[in-house]
C-alpha cells in the first residue's frame, strides 16, 4: 500500500530505493566488453599461448571470453595469433569481413603485428596491412599476462565507447600498443587502464 | 670406404659412393637416377626419408669426387633403410638448362609432397609426378623462391631512435 | 576366396577372365598398388574446385559433392585446408592444401648464423621446439666435427628437456584430440598438466615457447637450483593424472566407438607414404629412433617403444598416452644419473666466454664479438641428422660452404611427409571421423609449412 501511495504522489521518484537508472548506451558498452566473444584465428605458435590463455590456469572465462567461435557470425573480437603468410592474407581479410558490427582487432605476437622476426617474402609485415587493429600485443609468444592485459585495455576502449567513435570517424583502429609482461612474475596483472 | 686405397674409389651399383662426416653419399648421374633408386629399393631402402635440392648458384666451387661434374642444382635424397638401420644419401646433379629429372612416386609414393616442394621452391619439374602444382606459395606466385638469385625479400624497417 | 577359385566361377557364369587386371584383395597388393587403384588423393587443383563451387549442383542426381573444410577451422590444428569429396556422409577422396603458414623459414635461415639458426629452427615445430633446436644443434656440430666432443652433462641436460618436450606435446595432443572428438572438459586438463611443464621451461631457459636453449655447443645455461625438486614434482603429479584420462577416455565405450577402426593404415601403406612416429608405431612396427638409431645417450636408458597393432586412431591415442608414462620413466633414469660438469664446450670459437670474462680479457671480448656478430665459421659440407621428435622422424638437413652461415638448411618435417597419409587414412569414413583422423596424425603446420 505505501508502494503504490508513493507511485501515485511521486511518480517514479519514490522507487528509487529499487532501481538503478542509466543510459542504454552505458548498458550496451558494458555487456559489450563484459561478454565478448573471440573468433578462432589462431595460426601458429601464438595460437598455443592463446589457448594456453583459456586454460584453467589463465583462464578467460572470468572475463566473459572462454568460447572461441569458429564463425564469425557470431564473434566480436579477432585475435590475429601468429604469422600470416602470402596464402593467408586474403583469408584473414575475408574473415574479417564476415564478422558483424562492433568488431575488433587484437593483433597478438610480434609476427601479427609487424612481421616479426620473418622479414621476407612469405610473410605479411604486419596484419595491419590487412585489417585495422586496435590493440597490439609484443611478444613472441606473448606471455598469457600481455594477452590478458590486452583484452582487458580492449574491452576498457569498448566500455568507454572511446574505441566506436573514432572507427566511425575514420574506420581505422584504436592503435593501440601494449607493453609486454614477461613470464614469472609474481605481482598482480594490471587489467586494463582502469 | 677405406681412405688408404686411393686407385679405385668405392661405387655401389656403378655410382660413385663417398663419405661426408662419417655418412655414406652415392653420386648418381641423373640418367641412371631411375634404375639405380630401384636398385636400392631392393637393396631394402624403404623408406625415402627425404627429398629436397640445393641451388649451388653461388657456390658452384663445391667438393665432388672425382668424375661428379657440377651443375647449378642437386636434388638430394635420404632413404632409409628399416631392416638394415642404415641411411643413405644421393645426390644428382641437375643442370639450370635442363632443370628437370624423373618423380619418384612410383617407388615411393611419400615423395609426393617433397617433390611438389622441390618445384614450388626450386622450379625443377619431375616427369612422372600426378600433379605438379606449386605446394607452399599461392598458385599464381611468380618466382621460385628458394633459388639464390631470388631476394629474400626483405623490407628495410626504419626504427624510432634511428637516424634517417 | 584365392583369386584362381574366383577366376574359375567368373570365367564360368561370364565367359570372362581378365586375370591380372581385375581387382585384386586389398592384402595380396603392395601398397603402391593399392594407393594407385585406390585413388584416394583428390587431384584437383585449387582453381578448378573454386570454379566446380560455382557450377550449381543438380539436385536429384547422385552427383559427389566437393567441399573444403578450413583453412579457418576449429579442428584442423592450424591452417590445414582440406578439399573433400563426399557422398553423402562418406568421404571417397580428399586433398589436403598447405602453404597457408608458409614462412620462408629455409630461405631465412640462409641469413642466420648458426648460433642464431636455433632462434629460427624452433618455430617450425612450436609444440616441440627443444627438438627441433636439438636436431639442428646436432647437425651444425657433426659439420663442426665436434659432435663427439659435447660434454656428458650438456648430452643428460638435452635428453632431459627433450623428454619434458614429448610429455608437454603429447599432453597437448591428449587436449586437443579430446576436444575434437567431443571431450570438451579434456582439453582443459592436458592444459592444465602443460602448464606445469612449462613453468619448469620458463624456470629453466627463460621463456615457456620457442626457447632456443639447446644451441651448437651444448645448451645454453645450465640448470637452476633445486630443478630436481620441480621435475619431481612434476612426475609425482603426472600418473593419477594419466589414470583419471584412462578413466575418463580409454576406457569408455564412446571414446571406443569414435576411435577404433577409424582412420586405419596398414604398415605397407605407411612405409610407403614415409609417415613416421606414431602412425608407424600404430601399424605394429616398432620404430623408435631412440632405440633403433640411438642418438646422445639413450642406448643407456631403459624405455619401451609402445607399439599398436590395428593402425587406427585409437592406437595412436594409446601410443602417445603410454608414451607419456615411458617418458616419465626415462626422465626419472636421468634424474639419477646426470652428471656434474660443463653444460657447453668449451671450445672458444663455438662456445661465447662467460660474461664476467669480457671485463677482464681482450681475447674473451674479442671471441664474444665475433660469435655474436660474424658468427663461427663451418667447415665445407653436408650432412643430415635426424631424430624421434613427439611426431616423427625429424631431419636436418645442412649444406655448408665455409661461411658463418648456411648454404642450404632444410628441416625434414615428419608432419609434412605424415600430412601426405590423411587421404588415404579417411578414405571410406564419414565427415565426423575426418576430424578424428587429422586429430590423430596430430600435425602441426607450422613444421608442414616451415
């Protein structure tokens, strides 16, 4: 009965103490970066770490990306991981442009992201050349840290909605270059740039 | 293959058979190639290990026993023997004019994918193979790129701190 | 029936006899004849199949049907491309397209000194990299003429890392087979046992992947303290393990069912395709390399060589677990037995000087210099050295001409040559097998393609 009294006087002011209020967009960001789905593009030793990444010990469930999709109908995120040959190249790029709108880049390892140690005919410097990334990850393998660092600065770019502005501007990527977290370490990994 | 005779150097089956670091090499002349790789078949080589080709373009002063005349490529193949627990090499010259020698598939159908290997990198075609189609690079690559006058196709990188 | 009694019965009901030319029991052929008549490789090039794409097929008619699988797969292991033609469910021939993780590593190679061919050696097989660095090692020493000289240590220390090497791959390979054949929760426990492996890895060289520390000399650092106490934690671990997978898949009738007599080779066929390493293993000949052409020290090391006798998927999966546990036993005979000593030659134009000796010698500062930058020079020659990587036969094959580097390095592959048994290893089986077939050959393409 009060309930209803205070609907009645206040309007929706007086269920307040119920609910939270919000924009949509908010809301779309944050299940946006919350629950991203990779596409399966693991090309070569990268691949392992990647999968390394999503075993039990690194685990990326706990930030909403466990399942790798094999279409990419239905995946958010392309983790470029490995190196991408001359054979390759109109592959990847015809992958990428079967995935729906929002996607995003993440070249892993040195070789996606410039080549690599490969400078030389097979291989294309840099997946860049071929898709706009956003985030680049060193490493050769990139340790699971670095690639969970680099998911986690992608999905802080999702959730500011920094990343969707400028890729309507000018449909490039984020750009953005990580720095690589060695192996062994002990302290915490710092997620994102939170 | 003793060293202390030098009148009459070691063959088997009418090739010259050498040594490179304690492993036995047969120099084959690629007109006896067919026959001589049967031959050895039956001498119980099973298995082809290997088949690859060395482009000696730019090292055409190579060490070859005496009577092995050199030519710009040599095809050189591993077998292995199961029974005998042996391996042996052999080599044959193949000329730039004439870059082509007979496929080994018919004796060793394992060679199929070496052989299409060998064209894709070296362009030397193999008469006999069931489908001569370059393997690793795309199909319309121009070039063989594992041949010395090919570029390795390096881009030069400029680095941030670097001085242009 | 012999072939005279058919002849006879032929010959009788249809006046026929072709004798010789009619087909013949698949037993009484070699296996060169089988696979020619066989025909289960599907020579079709690339473009043409494209162009068969965009021909309607005509509904009704009992047309085979060409499709491809991959190369962005989620079970080709990497960028294998498969062309297969299907009737209805059973695939009758297939062609596997590789080149699409082609990366010029021989050519690349051909720049690199030797010390620094270790670096790029060890990406081809990224499973099992210690062994490819391992082969290459091996060669570039017997050009070197040194190969008799390693030091005792340096040999346990390599056998040491190469047996870890095989437990890690094959753990890989029970994670990722069991994920192909439908045992999802499989793949996250043989990441789970890796990850110890390569913790030990990362303790021991530095890095988890890719590690270039078996180098020309001997390796390249020497083990840390209280690796003993990690490798026994290890082999503590590891069997309960090994027995939860028996339980969990070896001997459960579904993982029965989708394994045995799938993907059947006969030893012939095998031979004759050069496969190597399991598959060989899984037809009943008992070819290991380590027992059979021993290499470094394993004639003094008691393992057996585990051997299947159908040559179907699910003997190699019983191969690569049983292969697991002999390495275990092996890595414990090391564990009792490696000596103390030297862990690299010390002969000065292969091996650097250690870094405190550069402060204090010109000759070390030079001999550092020049290893690192020039490189040591080979002698003149060729040679090919091949040892029992997880997957096979794998073979270094170096042409030297004096340089600092090499005139020719090519790296036989065994995934390469065991690629070439898929066709003939799916042939007559269903699509769903096709998967299990190719997770059993367990081909890492980054070796096919080099």
């Amino acid at each position: 009965m009060g309930v209803v009294r205070n609907v009645l006087d206040d309007g929706l002011e007086g269920l307040d103490h119920n609910f939270l209020t919000g924009r949509i967009e908010d809301l779309v960001k944050w299940s946006r970066s919350r629950s991203s789905w990779g596409a399966t593009f693991g090309l070569a030793c990268c691949a392992i770490e990647m999968m390394g990444t999503g075993a039990p010990h690194y685990d990326l469930a706990r930030f909403g990306m466990e399942v790798f999709r094999a279409s990419p109908r239905q995946a958010d995120i392309m983790i470029v991981a490995g190196r991408v040959s001359q054979k390759m190249a109109p592959v990847l790029r015809q992958v990428y442009d079967q995935m729906m709108e929002p996607k995003w880049v993440i070249s892993m390892g040195v070789c996606a992201s410039s080549g690599g140690m490969f400078n030389n005919y097979a291989i294309v410097q840099g997946v860049d050349q071929v898709v706009p990334v956003d985030v680049y990850a060193p490493g050769c393998p990139p340790t699971p840290e670095t690639l969970i660092h680099a998911i986690e600065t992608l999905h802080q770019l999702i959730e500011d909605g920094e990343i969707m502005r400028r890729r309507a501007t000018s449909g490039a990527g984020a750009n953005v270059h990580i720095q690589e977290i060695p192996a062994g370490i002990t302290t915490p990994v710092i997620l994102g740039s939170r | 293959m003793t060293t202390e005779e030098t009148a009459t150097p070691a063959t088997l089956h009418g090739c010259l058979l050498g040594d490179s670091r304690g492993q036995a090499v047969l120099f084959v002349p690629k007109l006896s190639y067919m026959s001589t790789m049967k031959k050895l078949v039956d001498d119980g080589y099973e298995m082809c290990a290997d088949l690859t080709a060395v482009d000696f373009l730019t090292h055409a002063s190579r060490t070859l026993p005496i009577g092995v005349s050199p030519e710009r490529f040599e095809i050189v193949v591993n077998l292995l023997s199961l029974s005998k627990r042996e391996r042996l090499r052999v080599r044959v010259q193949v000329s730039e004019s004439d870059p082509s020698i007979e496929s080994l598939f018919d004796l060793y159908p394992g060679t199929e994918a070496m052989e299409r290997e060998v064209f894709d990198m070296f362009g030397i075609s193999f008469a006999g193979h069931p489908d001569l189609t370059r393997i690793l690079m795309p199909e319309d690559w121009q070039g063989h790129p594992l041949r010395k006058d090919y570029a390795q196709g390096r881009i030069p990188v400029q680095f941030k701190g670097a001085a242009s | 029936m012999t072939p005279r009694e058919s002849d006879t019965i032929i010959s009788a009901a249809a006046g026929t006899n072709e004798g010789n030319q009619e087909l013949r029991s698949r037993s009484e052929l070699t296996a060169k004849e089988v696979m020619r008549e066989v025909g289960a490789v599907l020579r079709m090039s690339e473009a043409d199949a494209a162009l068969l794409a965009e021909v309607e097929a005509d509904p009704g008619e009992d047309q085979t049907m060409i499709i491809n699988m991959g190369p962005q797969h989620p079970s080709t292991h990497g960028v294998l491309r498969l062309m297969l033609e299907l009737k209805g469910e059973t695939v009758l021939r297939c062609k596997p397209i590789i080149g699409y993780l082609h990366t010029g590593m021989e050519k690349t190679g051909e720049s690199l000194t030797f010390m620094q061919g270790g670096t790029n050696v060890t990406r081809m097989d990224y499973l099992s990299p210690l062994n490819s660095e391992l082969v290459f090692s091996m060669a570039t020493e017997k050009l070197l003429g040194i190969d008799g000289d390693i030091p005792e240590r340096a040999v346990w220390i390599r056998m040491l890392m190469s047996e870890l090497n095989r437990m890690s791959s094959h753990l890989l390979f029970m994670a990722t087979n069991g994920m192909d054949i439908g045992a999802v929760s499989m793949m996250l426990y043989g990441w789970r046992e890796r990850e110890v492996v390569l913790r030990f890895f990362q303790k021991v060289t530095g890095l988890r992947m890719n590690h270039n520390f078996i180098r020309p000399g001997g390796v390249a650092a020497d083990l840390p303290a209280g690796w003993r106490d990690d490798v026994m934690s290890i082999l503590d671990m590891l069997p309960d393990r090994l027995g939860e997978y028996d339980v969990l898949m070896t001997n459960q009738p579904i993982w029965r069912e989708r394994l045995q007599g799938v993907g059947v080779i006969t030893q012939a066929e095998a031979i004759a395709l050069g496969a190597t390493g399991p598959i060989l293993r899984s037809t009943g000949l008992a070819w290991d390399l380590r027992r059979d052409m021993p290499y470094m020290q394993y004639d003094k090391l008691e393992f057996d060589v585990i051997v299947g006798s159908y040559g179907d998927a699910f003997d190699r999966y019983a191969i690569r677990l049983n292969e697991i546990r002999e390495s275990m036993r092996i890595v414990r005979q090391i564990l009792d037995r490696v000596p103390s000593g030297d862990y690299r030659i010390q002969d000065k134009k292969v091996t650097p000087p250690p870094r405190a000796r550069i402060d204090e010698s010109m000759e070390a500062l030079i001999h550092h210099f020049k290893i690192f930058t020039e490189g040591f020079k080979v002698p003149e020659g060729e040679v090919y050295v091949a040892i029992e990587s997880p997957r096979g036969e794998v073979g270094c094959y170096i042409a030297s001409d004096g340089s600092p580097t090499p005139y020719r390095m090519h790296v036989r592959a065994p995934s390469f040559v065991n690629v070439q048994a898929l066709p003939h290893m799916m042939r007559g089986g269903l699509v769903a097998d096709a998967v299990a077939v190719i997770s059993s050959v367990d081909p890492v393409l980054g070796e096919v393609d080099r």
